[in-house]
C-alpha cells in the first residue's frame, strides 16, 4: 500500500470509522464489515484525513475546476479536501448541497457556488452508486460536467447488473471514479495483520459472492 493508503487506513481503525464483524447493509446484505466516515470527526484527524484524499488525488492526477460534495459526509471531505490545496496555493470553488431544496433566503439546494467546468465529486464510500448517480445528475443540471470522483473505500460490489458500481458509473456517465482504498485493500490488510487475520476468509467470501 501506499502511505496515504495507509495513513487512511490507520485513521479508519483509530476511530472505528472502519469496523469488522457482521452487518446488515442498506442493501440486505450481511457485510463482513462496516465504514462510517462521520466517525472520522473523532480524535482531530481532519488534517491528515484531507491529505490522504489530496495525495489520492495527486497520485491519480485527477484534473478538475471545481469540487462538490454531496450531503451529508461529503461536505466535510470536500471542504478539507479544498483546504488542503488551497494550503499550497491552489484555490477550487467549492460547493454542496441540501437534502431538501431551500424556498427562502439564497434558495436552492446548493450551498456555494454553483459547480462549474470539471468538476471533483468527493465522498466517504461506494457501494450501489445510487448517491453518486444523483450527484451527477445534479451538476448536470446546472451545466457543469462531472469528471471525476473519488471515495474513501470503494466496496468494489455489484451495482445494478454483474458490473460494478464504479464500472457502471465510468460507462454510463463518462467520468472517472477512484478511491483511496477498497475491499481488495482490506483482504490484502488482514492478510498481513495478526491483529485482524481472524477476518479474512469472511471478506473473500463476500468478494466472491458480491464483487466485481
């Protein structure tokens, strides 16, 4: 792994965002493990959470205008994310939005600036890629294109068909979809670790039964 991969991983651990066991997923699925990325709020790693997803970024020379990240965990992401470059000197617009549209005020369901030119979607997981087909729909709709997008963990699962979710976003909206670790990162961790080996023939078997 890389370091930010491992830095990332690390940060997961620490704070419990990444957890093993058995879960039930929004999908019925029973997942042997687990990924809440608002339990990164914990223990003040904002900083070094930002530079894993801008290392990611870097690596994967992902180029784009602006970033966007979609209620909810997305916004804190984005809004570190868009720190950590404005850090170097490199300033984005930066954007998000509302669950429900706003009917006073500024109005809308997007709270900066509209998304424009490339645009940078920044997220915590993908799993069916149901929030990142709204996402994308969103900022087409304003006329701006979204590029790319890039996850903490992409679960690596199917989407609709024998695809995967990240194959069938690439195909149908023609944008590219990264992340900064996903499940055959986690096979390859407990391979490695005495601490978490018990784990590994439980995530194998959720890869051969729901990966792609």
């Amino acid at each position: 792994m890389k370091d930010y991969q491992n830095k990332f991983l690390k940060i997961a651990l620490q704070t419990q965002a990444l957890e093993f066991g058995t879960f039930k997923l929004k999908s019925g699925r029973l997942s042997p493990y687990f990924f809440n990325a608002a339990k990164m709020l914990d223990g003040g790693n904002l900083y070094e959470l930002g530079l894993c997803y801008v290392e990611a970024i870097q690596d994967n020379k992902l180029n784009f205008d602006s970033i966007y990240g979609p209620a909810y965990k997305g916004i804190f992401l984005a809004s570190i994310v868009s720190m950590g470059f404005s850090q170097n000197g490199i300033k984005y617009p930066l954007s998000f939005n509302r669950k429900e549209i706003k009917n006073h005020g500024e109005g809308g369901n997007i709270i900066g600036p509209n998304p424009k030119g490339d645009v940078l979607i920044v997220d915590d997981v993908l799993s069916a890629g149901t929030a990142a087909r709204e996402s994308i729909e969103l900022i087409d709709s304003v006329g701006a294109k979204p590029k790319n997008f890039i996850v903490g963990l992409d679960r690596q699962e199917k989407g609709t068909a024998e695809q995967s979710a990240r194959e069938q976003l690439e195909t149908d909206f023609n944008i590219t979809v990264k992340s900064i670790i996903n499940l055959d990162t986690l096979v390859s961790f407990t391979t490695q670790s005495s601490k978490y080996e018990k784990y590994l023939g439980q995530l194998k078997d959720y890869r051969d039964l729901w990966g792609a």
